[in-house]
C-alpha cells in the first residue's frame, strides 16, 4: 500500500468532518417538525399532557442543535484552508448557496430557536407554535441550500468558465437552486433526517415503556413517531428512486460502481444481496460476485424507465461500446488536456497580446471545456471509483430503509392496538434501531462522495487538483486535533442526552423556567 500524501489526508479530514457533522444534522432537520407536531397538538386540544412531551423533546432537540453548529462551521472553514484551488475554480457557485445559507436560513432558525426554548411563558400559545414551526421551516431551509452547494459539485450547471479569471461563474441562479439533482439530493437526503428522527422518538419512547414510566407520554410519543416515520419512509422510497434515475442519467459510473456492474446489459436487475468477489478487476475475467441474489429488470425500470433498457457497466464506460454510442474515456481524457493546453495557450497569448492564437485558444477551449477535468488523470481506469465500498454502503442503506419501513408499521399498529408493551422484543428492536438509522444515513453519504471519485467537480476537476498545497504534517495533525473535538463533542452530546432522558418527562415540564 502506497504512502498517503497531503491530499489523502485532506480527503480523511473532510470526510471526518462531513460524518460528524452528519450525526448531528439529521435529528435537527426530522425532530423539529415532530415537535411542531407535537406542539400543534397540545395548542389545538389544550391538553397539558403534550405540553410536557412537547417540552421533553424539544430538551433534546436544543443539545443536538447546539453541536451540530459547530461541525458545521468548522466544515465550511475547511474549503479555504484545505481545499483553496476548488474554492478559486468554483468562483461565486459554490459560495451563493453557502452565503445564502447563513444570511436567510440559519438567522431564521436561530432567531426562532430563542423565542421557542425560552418564551413559554413570554408569548402567547401562538406566537411560540408559530417559532416552533419557523425554526423547523429553517433548520430544513439551511439543509436545502447546502445540499445545492453539493449538488453542483456532482451535477454543475448554470454556469459558464472565464478564460480571463480561470474561474467558474454564476450564469442562471435557478437552474443552480433547482437543478433536477439538487431537488433529488434534498429530498432524499431530509427524508433519511426525518427517518433518522422518528427512529430516535421511538426508541427513546420504548426504552421509557421497558421501564415502566411515563406511559402515557411514551404511548402517545411512539404514536406520533411512528406515524411521522411511516409516512416519510414511503416519501424516502420514491426519493431514492429519482435520486438512482439521476445517477444514471448524470454519473453513470457512479450507477455501475453502486450495483457492480461490470458489463453493462438490457433488462439489468437490482441486486437484492450480494457478495463481491475480491479478486475481480476490471482486466480479468473472474466473475463478480461470490453469491448473489438479483431482482429481474429492476436496474433498468429504476435507470432508464424501462424494463428493457440498456445500463453501461463499468467496461463499457471505460473501454467504450460502438454499438451503444458509449465513446471511450480515453477519448475525454485526451479532450480534457487539449482544453487545458488551450487555457494554457490562451494566458500565453493574452499576456503578449498575440489576438489570433487567443482567439483559437478560445475557440479550442469552449469546444472541450465539458471534458475539461478528465486531462488532470493519467489513465481512463482512474475513473473507476472504489467499487466495494460504494457497492456494500449502497445496499446496506437499502436494506435498513426496508427494514425501518416495516418496523413503523408494525409499532404504530401495536401502539393504536394498545398492545406494544406485551411485545418487549419489538421495544428493545426500536431502542437498538437508533443507531442503526444513522448508520443508513453515513451509508448514503458514502454512496454519494465515494461513488463520485476521483471528481471534486464532476467532469471537472479531480479531487488532486482541488486540494491546497500544505505540508502533510500539518494536515495530519488538523486532523487527529479534529477527530479528537468531534469524538468528545459526541461523547459530550450522548452523555447529556442520556442524563436528560433519565430524568424522564416530569423533569421536564418546568425546565424552561429553570434555564431563566
């Protein structure tokens, strides 16, 4: 195994930076609306019961909020001290939805969050639901434009390359905002926060039932959860399968790596579990898997709409298919370095004032531009992303969501049954699924970055390119510092957590009063 340079450690920190952040993201974007159910609830009935649940959630939501704050800021720092040369090559792109971000979404969370924890007793009953629903609108708002930002680096639109500059600038905010992959992206991506959410609702509520306290409170909280979980596992189901439609129409390597697909076919199907064989490379002929189970034509009714449509594989997007009007990618890579050799051409003729090779340059440029980043690479097999920890993460965060779907289903009709506490392997299964739902959700992310190497920017730029030239000492050591923070802020975080759910709903009830 090769040594690893300043650019795998600025990768590793990003990543660890990213899956921090993650842990905490997800209970913020499902558990405020719980609560804003949970509130409406109590405004609409009057009932004080679902004051003191409303108070007990919103107790853990504020700790998970506080800390998610903070990975989050330290992840936007990271693009100027890491990764400086994307940050130029990005332009004003990546930063509008970043800045807009933090000025609309994030000052409409935080304003709100205030009059929510501490105004009980300071407004009226609606004036604080309206808070409550307005920190939830923006804690889910801050998502949307973040998951634009990282939308673009996987689908860029919208924008146009200034020769004079060597940066990427803004042409259509909107077709940016509301690509088809951003959408895709952002309601995929809040639907596994509201899944994540109602998981930890549950689970919390079952522990509580387990110990025999706060019955009512857990009952009703269970009803409300699972329901909430029911509802956004089927949204989840039909996101995915547009988010899945769209790798295949913009990363269809992607696509190939997430299902281990080698040569491409007609009438491909999903595999519903497999085993990859180790030994297979894109040069032999060893087959792909040691054990599979597949589903029929499911891959092409998922890629393409159609059961009998053809999915590229790997060899094919590689190597190139005639017959499928699939090029080789030796041919964009040899576009990409005629587009950086004109760009090069370019600065050369605009320094010395030479209009005729400026203008060729140009012209060569534009024409290539698309394929711009495949002339950073040396080979077309670096297109090829790691296959195994794409493919795993993939089916695992399938198989959970699966999973997660029948276990609402069968907790919310044993909860309106008045029957879940005869059934304490069920609870005990909803405790223990609260990991597992962010366990889905780190598998997705990998899904998402892991299966778009070697690309900072798809087509565009590579990751190698995208990195800021520092010391590997120094990124090695920002990193250990950060893995240490995150790991005690989490530590930090399930400790507090923990010592609040133990003191039960009751503690709860005047705890507003207390923080005054």
């Amino acid at each position: 195994m090769s040594e690893l340079t300043s650019v795998d450690w600025s990768r590793a920190q990003f990543a660890l930076t990213a899956l921090y952040h993650f842990l905490f993201v997800p209970l913020t974007l499902g558990l405020s609306f719980i609560i804003a159910i949970m509130e409406s609830i109590y405004v609409k009935t009057g009932n004080e019961v679902w004051k003191k649940i409303t108070k007990f959630w919103l107790s853990l939501f504020a700790i998970n909020f506080a800390i998610g704050v903070a990975t989050g800021i330290i992840m936007e720092f990271e693009f100027g001290t890491n990764w400086a040369n994307y940050s130029w090559f990005v332009g004003d792109i990546f930063g509008a939805p970043l800045a807009i971000e933090g000025l609309m979404a994030f000052f409409l969370e935080a304003t709100f969050f205030a009059v929510m924890f501490f105004g009980w007793d300071k407004v009226s009953k609606k004036f604080h639901l309206f808070s409550t629903w307005c920190v939830a609108i923006g804690s889910n708002l801050s998502a949307f434009w973040i998951l634009v930002a990282n939308a673009w680096m996987q689908y860029p639109v919208g924008m146009k390359f200034n020769l004079d500059s060597a940066r990427n600038e803004m042409e259509n905010f909107f077709e940016v905002a509301f690509s088809p992959v951003a959408v895709s992206k952002f309601l995929h991506t809040i639907g596994s926060g509201y899944v994540i959410s109602a998981l930890f609702v549950i689970g919390i509520s079952a522990w509580f039932l387990l110990k025999k306290r706060h019955r009512l409170e857990a009952k009703k909280s269970l009803v409300v959860g699972a329901s909430f979980g029911l509802i956004c596992s089927i949204f989840l189901f039909f996101s995915g399968d547009e988010s899945a439609y769209r790798v295949t129409q913009t990363q269809p390597m992607k696509l190939a790596a997430m299902e281990g697909v080698y040569q491409g076919e007609h009438r491909a199907g999903i595999v519903a579990f497999g085993i990859l064989n180790p030994k297979k490379q894109i040069d032999n002929n060893e087959s792909v898997f040691l054990f599979n189970i597949s589903i029929p034509y499911a891959l092409s009714i998922l890629g393409n709409r159609d059961p009998n449509s053809f999915v590229p594989g790997i060899e094919d997007l590689i190597y190139g298919n005639e017959a499928k009007n699939i090029e080789p990618m030796q041919n964009r890579i040899d576009r990409g370095k005629i587009a950086i050799k004109a760009l090069k051409d370019y600065k050369f003729a605009k320094e010395n004032n030479i209009t005729d090779l400026k203008q060729s340059s140009q012209i060569l440029f534009e024409q290539n531009f698309k394929d711009f980043g495949y002339g950073y690479l040396e080979k077309p097999e670096d297109t090829i992303p790691p296959i195994a920890l794409t493919f795993y993460s993939f089916h695992i965060m399938v198989g959970l969501g699966t999973f997660f779907f029948l276990l609402f289903i069968v907790v919310l009709y044993l909860t309106m049954a008045n029957d879940i506490e005869k059934f304490k392997k069920i609870l005990w299964i909803c405790v223990f699924s609260i990991p597992l739902g962010y366990i889905a959700a780190e598998a997705g992310w990998i899904v998402a970055e892991v299966g778009r190497q070697p690309w900072a920017i798809q087509d565009l730029m590579p990751v190698s390119i995208g990195a800021t030239h520092l010391g590997k000492l120094n990124v090695q050591i920002s990193f250990w510092l950060f893995a240490l923070l995150f790991t005690a802020l989490l530590i930090a975080e399930i400790k507090i957590m923990l010592t609040q759910i133990k003191k039960g709903f009751d503690a709860h009830q005047n705890h507003i009063k207390e923080a005054k």
